[in-house]
C-alpha cells in the first residue's frame, strides 16, 4: 500500500494557541478551568484536557463566580462576555486571532451604517460569535440561494464577512451573488479567510492527482475537516473522514492501493500516525510525504496569561 501524507495538515496556529492556553492555565491556577464551549473541534484534545483538570460546558451559568474561564477559539457574542463579567468570573480569551480580526470588520461596518450579511454556516460556534458581536442589523447566508431570499432594509447599504474556516473557493459563489445583487456592496474576499483552510484544501486537491482513496482524519463537527472530504469528493476521489483509527473500515482498501492522508486543522498528529499504524498492519505500506512551504504563522498567547506566567515565575 502507497501512502501520500498531505502537507500540510492537521494544527493550525490558532488551534496550537487555544490548547496552549488551557494547558498554561491549568498549570498556572490549577485545576478545575472552564471553558466555555469544546476549546477546539476534536473530542481527543478535549478528552484529554478534561482528564487533566477542564471542565467544558456550554453555559456560563454552570460555572462557580470568580473561577478562570476560557473562551473556546471560535469566539463569543459580546452577550456571553457580559454575562460572563457580570458573575466576576476571571476571563482568559482563546478566541482565533483571525476570528477576532473578523469580529473588529464586522463591527466598523455596522457602526459605519451598514447591514451586514455573514457567509458562512448558520449554528457553528465562530458564525454565532461573529453574529453576537454585532450591534446592528445582521444576516447569515451558506449558499448562493440564501442569497436571493435575503431582505435588506437598505440594499445600498450592505457589507459582507465570512467565516474563516471557509476557504476561498468555498465562499466564491455566495460572495459573487451578493455583488450581483448588491452592486456596492463593501467586502475584502480574502481578509477573511484562514490561511490553514486555504492551504489544507489545496494540499488536499495536489492529493488527488496521485490516488484512490482520500481518508479524513477529524471530528465529525469539524467544519474544516468535513470539508476537506468533499474537496476530494469533488475531485472524483473516495473519500472518508475518520475520527480515529478505530473508525476504519478494511473493505474500503485493496492491494496496493494508493491511499491520501490528511487531517483537519484541530486535529493531533498522533491520531494521523495511528492510522497508519493501523494501516501497516493489513499490508507493508510506503510512505510519501507531499512538498510543500512550511506553515510559520504563530499566534501570541493573550496578554492577560502572560502577565500570570510573570507573576508565578517571579515568585
């Protein structure tokens, strides 16, 4: 069996930022932390942060007046922080930066005026942050019809955002009919999208040209990972997305098969390298390991957990 890893894959910066804040966090207070919502989508880093002292839930109401509570990388409405502030509870925010980038633009255009139509999938923890971070008028589109049924009260005054974890070709469609149907419409395509997106879909697609199946390794509430199965769906590719090895299924390889591998941007590469484990185990396989420009992006941790870094060090 030929195995083809793609690169790059799995952790993106924000994903490698959030984790390290819990896991600082509970060095630096001890245990129990809360987080608000799953910190990343992979139930194996949550499990394993929960065996280490996170306690996650999805209402503030079930967290103790003044414990550490972080928010979840997807982001917050500006409800939750309040709600959050007001029972005085210690806030550290692991919100992406690339979200948080999107909530400042979606704000300037609403205090600018504007309505302002989100792409992206309605229900998903960053689309609802996004939406509760604005003061005005808000709209969420996933698909080029949504587009045509949407009522604006003032169609010369619109702007648009996406969610990041869409890539560029993911939003194309929408983005173009809200320009067709609101010609002044205000945007910046790309300055919502995350680089990791972007670069795992096009990782995924420089798969296909060398194989036969296309296996997923990711949660099955990741947006992204969900997403890189149907880029290779699309491509003409089996494709399957697995949360861990366990999920495999032996009928879906043969002899010699050519197998793609990748795995979606909140995912361990541990979980990847069981599946290959996995794999060797039905056959002697060979392993290749696609070119491409390293991944340099970092994300600082957030000011507030440095200074307590300070502080404990100090003493």
């Amino acid at each position: 069996m030929e195995i083809i890893l793609a690169q790059p894959r799995g952790f993106c910066a924000g994903v490698v930022r959030a984790i390290e804040i819990v896991e600082q966090a509970l060095e630096i207070y001890g245990p129990p932390i809360y987080v608000l919502h799953e910190i990343v989508h992979n139930q194996h880093v949550v499990a394993d942060l929960r065996r280490r002292g996170a306690i996650f839930t999805e209402d503030l109401s079930d967290i103790p007046s003044g414990a550490v509570t972080i928010f979840s990388a997807h982001g917050v409405s500006a409800a939750r922080v309040e709600e959050a502030r007001s029972r005085q509870l210690d806030i550290i925010d692991a919100t992406c930066p690339l979200v948080a980038k999107i909530h400042l633009q979606a704000q300037k255009y609403s205090q600018e005026g504007l309505e302002v139509v989100i792409v992206g999938h309605p229900g998903h923890p960053e689309v609802e942050g996004t939406r509760g971070r604005i003061p005005g008028p808000v709209h969420v589109v996933s698909k080029v019809e949504d587009v045509w049924q949407l009522n604006v009260t003032g169609p010369e005054h619109v702007a648009y955002v996406t969610q990041t974890t869409l890539s560029v070709d993911d939003t194309r469609d929408v983005i173009l009919a809200l320009q067709q149907r609101f010609p002044n419409i205000r945007g910046r395509e790309l300055d919502g999208i995350c680089y990791a997106t972007q670069n795992r879909q096009n990782a995924v697609r420089k798969l296909v040209k060398d194989t036969e199946l296309l296996l997923v390794v990711g949660a099955r509430n990741s947006s992204n990972s969900n997403r890189l199965r149907e880029v290779g769906e699309q491509a003409g590719l089996r494709a399957h997305l697995v949360q861990d090895a366990s999920e495999l299924d032996m009928s879906w390889f043969s002899p010699g098969i050519r197998v793609g591998i990748t795995a979606g941007a909140s995912t361990p590469e541990r979980l990847v390298q069981e599946v290959i484990h996995r794999l060797a185990q039905i056959e002697d396989i060979k392993i290749h390991e696609l070119e491409a420009d390293a991944e340099d992006v970092t994300f600082r941790l957030p000011i507030t957990l440095l200074t307590k870094q300070i502080q404990s060090t100090s003493h």
